[in-house]
C-alpha cells in the first residue's frame, strides 16, 4: 500500500442549540442527547477511518506529508485547504458574518471564510437569508441589532434541492429550518454573531460589524454542464463538481500534483480504488480524501452513487456568477 491513498474520514458530530437529532435521511443513527447542527467531515481534528493511517488526524497528516497531500496549489502547505460539513438546521442559526482574507488578515488570522452551500434536501418554504435587503445601509442595520430586529433587513430567499449558494466572506446571513445543505469553504472556523434572537450565546457585535460588508457577491449560483457531470461552482477558493454514476469511471488531476479532492456522498454507495492502496468503500453521508500526489483513481458504483467533489481551482478563476432573488419577486 502507497504511504498515502484515498482515505476515509470519520465524521465528527457537533451538537449546536439549533440543530437535531434526527439525522435522517443522510445518517441514521441518532448521536448523543443534544441536537446535532453540523458534522464535520474534514475538520482539522477529522480522524482516518481505513488503512495504516487509522486514528491520524487531518492536522497531523497536513503536517506529515505538506504538499503530497495538500497539493501545491493550496495556500499552506501544512494545513488541509478546505473544511467540508452537513448543515442541519431545525431552528434558525444566528444572523452572521465571517470575515473575508483582508478582514481576517487585520485580526491576525491566516484567511477568511468564503463558503458555498449545496441544498441536499429541501421541503417547501426553505428559505436562508443572505446579505441585507437592497437600499439597507450599515448603519440601518446596526440600529436594528441593537432594536432586536435584525432579521427584518436580511435578503430573505428561498431555497430548493440541488440549488447552489455562494456565500462571500464579508456577507451577512443566517438559515432558516426546512433544508439540509453540504458547506465546502475555506478551512477556517471564525464566526461574528450579531444577532441571536434572544439565545444565551455571546456576541461579537464590534468585529463582525467591521468584517461585514454592505454588498458582496453572494448569490445563487447556476450549474453547468460538462463532460456528463455539473459543474456546480467555480470560485478563487474552491471549486465544486456533481456526479451521478452508475459504473465504473475514472478520475484523474486536473493538473498533476495541485489539489487534493474530496469526494462526499449524496445517495447510494461506492468503492474507490488507486494503484497500490487497498480500496475503500464509502455511503451516503461518508467523505474519502484522495491526496493530491495521486494522480489517478478509479470510482465503482454500487449499484449507483451520487456524489460530489471538491478541490481547489488549478488555474485563476474569478468570483462566480450569481443572482439574489428577493422573497416575494
């Protein structure tokens, strides 16, 4: 077996006031006594599930192997690019900003958090809230944090399965209950809740009032096809790519030794198979990490599999092409 080869990760659960306990349909096993809100599939602390590399963590393998995993278009060769997670919101979360590079640059971080949701599942009246409503300025905005009404001036839309949401760092927003989404973003966990519907939960009015912006080009994002499969988004920071298989297909780099990929399942089940590495088998719900030194690998459904990809751009892309549909247009 190869020192690195497509590795299955062990999801992480995280409990949050806002989520469930009824997984379902991605997982089927109820976790814990307190609601889950996101799990976490490759977070820093995400441990290997298959091979001599069982129990590592995601950090301590950045560390290890640097650009054989990351790949050498990553912004840090010793730490994983992308974190990648379920969203499962039962209530709403709180209206929220992350800063993008320049802003987490000033606080003395390494790099923003840009992010995109993909609506796994959806019922109807799902809707998130994203950016503020056109016309509302700043300063309206901080009034009505401070009024306990925020939520009013949020660009409330509705959202459906298969949809694709850009989310600019510097945007303020928040998810309403009704979908179940799949985050891919840059790897970074900062977080400013400027509104939190009354929650015993602190707040970080003064940072996130500096990192948001009024206007962003956060939006819903329109699929294209290529090669059989969707290109779902293509942003400077990841790019995300949907497959619907139903034999066997090979995969290969877009460009020798540049990203690693990730590959989460949707529906279904399948086996991935690399020279020299024992294959692994993933489900709905499971992620496999193929490192970026491995320049091939082989997909084999079982009996069909839906999954998505992600990896970082190979070449310069510009910011993604959106539209914000307001509620009631």
């Amino acid at each position: 077996m190869s020192e690195l080869y497509p590795m299955l990760m062990v999801p992480v659960f995280d409990e949050r006031v806002w989520g469930t306990r009824d997984l379902a349909p991605i997982y089927s096993r109820v976790v814990g006594k307190e609601p889950i809100g996101e799990v976490w599939l490759t977070a820093d602390g995400s441990k290997v599930a298959n091979g001599p590399l069982s129990g590592v963590t995601l950090a301590e393998l950045s560390k290890r192997f640097r650009r054989k995993l990351v790949g050498s278009v990553a912004p840090d060769d010793d730490r994983f690019p992308l974190l990648i997670k379920f969203l499962f919101p039962k209530e709403k979360l709180s209206v929220q900003v992350h800063p993008d590079d320049e802003s987490a640059r000033a606080l003395g971080l390494p790099n923003g958090k840009t992010e995109c949701w993909y609506v796994a599942r959806s019922v109807a009246g799902a809707k998130i809230g994203l950016g503020l409503k056109p016309g509302a300025t700043r300063e309206q905005f901080a009034k009505a944090i401070e009024d306990k009404n925020a939520e009013d001036l949020m660009n409330w839309i509705d959202v459906k399965t298969g949809e694709m949401i850009y989310v600019a760092g510097g945007t303020v927003h928040t998810i309403a209950p009704g979908s179940i989404l799949i985050e891919t973003q840059q790897n970074s966990d900062t977080t400013f809740r400027l509104y939190d519907y009354g929650r015993p939960r602190e707040l970080h009015i003064e940072k996130g009032m500096q990192a948001m912006r009024e206007r962003t080009g956060a939006g819903k994002v329109a699929p294209r096809s290529v090669d059989g499969h969707q290109v779902l988004i293509e942003s400077p920071n990841f790019v995300v790519e949907k497959y619907t298989l139903d034999g066997v297909a090979k995969f290969r780099s877009e460009a020798a030794g540049a990203s690693a990929q990730v590959l989460v399942v949707l529906n279904g089940s399948g086996v991935v198979e690399a020279e020299g590495a024992q294959p692994v088998s993933f489900n709905r719900g499971d992620a496999v990490i193929i490192p970026a030194c491995m320049p091939e690998y082989t997909l084999r459904a079982q009996w069909s599999i839906e999954f998505l990809r992600m990896r970082l751009p190979t070449t310069h892309v510009p910011q993604p092409e959106t539209t914000l549909i307001e509620k009631g247009s």
